[in-house]
C-alpha cells in the first residue's frame, strides 16, 4: 500500500468514526486528505511523506511504546485516548486540523483515534512504512528505541 492509498484510508476510517461525530461523517474527502497529510508531517495532498518515524518517536517519548508496538504488530491494535493523541500531534495541530475541516476539537480528535493507529498498522503490515522511517536501519533503530534493546 502506497501512501497515497494510506492516506486515504485513513480518510475512509475518520469519516466512518463514530467519534468524529455528524460533522466528521460529512466531511469531503480531498480536504479531509489534505488535512491528514498535513497533520501527519506529508508534504504533499496525495499523503506522501507521512512522517510515520517521527509519530512512532513521539509516542515512544510519551509512554506509549506499547501502543505504538500493537500498531506495528500484526495482532490487534491497543486502543489511544484523546489526551494521547493530542500528546502525539500537539493541542496546536489538532486545533489547526479541526479548524481546517470546521470540526470541534473533540470531533477531530475522535475521528483521529479510530484512523491512526489503522493507517500505522496497514502502513507497518506490507513494509511501507521501512520506506518513511530510513529502510531496515531505520526500522531497527526504532525497535531499538520501542523495544528498548
């Protein structure tokens, strides 16, 4: 899966997020892309360049090691709270993606609960994501850094 197709995706989970409310069910998709690319680091409204290393990083930082590691593995993913995923992208960010869309910021934030950790883990499950992270090098470092080897 391409990131073009990762990032849609995502689109695809945030709009059919429960928590992302009436306002997040009826968002239009190309904008919704490009505020996902944009809060994810992506340089461009097709999604590439999600910064998929940099998102990993700050959740590791965070505690968050082991969701990030559910995400990445091939099992379920542990769910993230709201509290989390501001830690991950910064109250900034998710201020300026729910403006962005018109949403509130409890929607956005629903909306990126559900989306998240499906894009990581469809990203990490075809070997995608070694592209954005530095290849095996950068894979391995990561693990390192998650697994704290």
């Amino acid at each position: 899966m391409d990131m073009g197709d990762l990032i849609k995706m995502g689109a695809t989970m945030f709009i059919n997020s429960k928590m992302s409310g009436d306002n997040g069910s009826n968002l239009d998709m190309g904008s919704l892309i490009s505020a996902l690319s944009g809060l994810a680091g992506g340089n461009d409204s097709n999604g590439g360049g999600i910064d998929f290393g940099s998102i990993l990083s700050k959740m590791q930082s965070a505690d968050m090691a082991d969701i990030a590691s559910s995400w990445l593995g091939d099992g379920e993913n542990k769910e993230v709270s709201h509290s989390q995923i501001t830690d991950i992208f910064g109250s900034d960010k998710i201020s300026e993606f729910a403006n962005k869309l018109g949403l509130s910021e409890d929607e956005a934030v629903g909306g990126l609960r559900d989306a998240l950790p499906n894009m990581v883990d469809k990203a990490s499950s075809g070997g995608s994501i070694l592209d954005s992270i530095g290849g095996i090098s950068g894979a391995i470092n990561m693990a390192s850094k998650i697994f704290g080897k």
